[in-house]
C-alpha cells in the first residue's frame, strides 16, 4: 500500500517494490486494512472530560475514526471539539445530532403545550 500525505495513492504487491526504495517497508503479512470506521450513534460526552478522552482512544484504536454524538451538553461538545488536534489528544472526528432532549423533563412540566407534543 502506498501511502503519500496520510491518504493510500495505491496498493502493489509486495514483489513490485523496487529493492533500491527509500520508502519505508511495512510487512503486513497476515493482518488486514480498512478504512476508518463510523459510528453513527454514541453518546460520548454524557459523562465527564476524562471519560470522554478515554472513551475517544479506545474509539480510535478499534479503527473507528469517525463518530456522531447523538445528544450531549453543547458546552461539553465545544471544550471536546476544542481539544481535538491537540499534543496529546486522539479523538476521532465528530458531528453532533444537537442537545440531548430528555423527554421525562417534559413529563415533569406543568406546561400543557409540551405535554401535548409528545403525545
């Protein structure tokens, strides 16, 4: 596979390369690649900072460089997306789907008009 700015430019077989490259050489016998992988659905900023980071590494190490975050705090989407890029933090690339509506706060509500909307 030949890999030129981070992006794959081509895949040759192994005994093509010229012995004389002064490219690096990556024997990847027996293992496989893919490319990034998305999940369309998690909720990765629900609990604090620090979990979200954790969360973010494993993310990236099972191949998924993608991810859309179905509800959190829009200040804790800000402070994450912030990080992103910087020394240190891995994290794969988000979209958000918008702040997380809980529907049992509107059951709570004396308000008449949201109740009737969920009905």
């Amino acid at each position: 596979m030949g890999i030129a700015g981070g992006l794959i430019q081509s895949i040759i077989p192994s005994r093509d390369i010229p012995p004389n490259t002064s490219a690096r050489v990556i024997d990847g016998g027996g293992t496989f690649a893919i490319p990034g992988l998305w999940d369309a659905h998690v909720h990765l900023l629900q609990s604090n900072d620090t979990v979200a980071e954790r969360d973010a590494g494993v993310m990236l190490s099972f191949g998924i460089t993608h991810v859309r975050d179905m509800g959190s705090s829009l200040d804790a989407r800000k402070r994450f997306l912030a990080r992103i890029g910087s020394p240190g933090f891995a994290a794969p690339s988000m979209i958000g789907a918008g702040p997380t509506v809980w529907a049992f706060s509107l059951l709570r509500s004396r308000d008449r008009r949201a109740l009737s909307q969920i009905r």
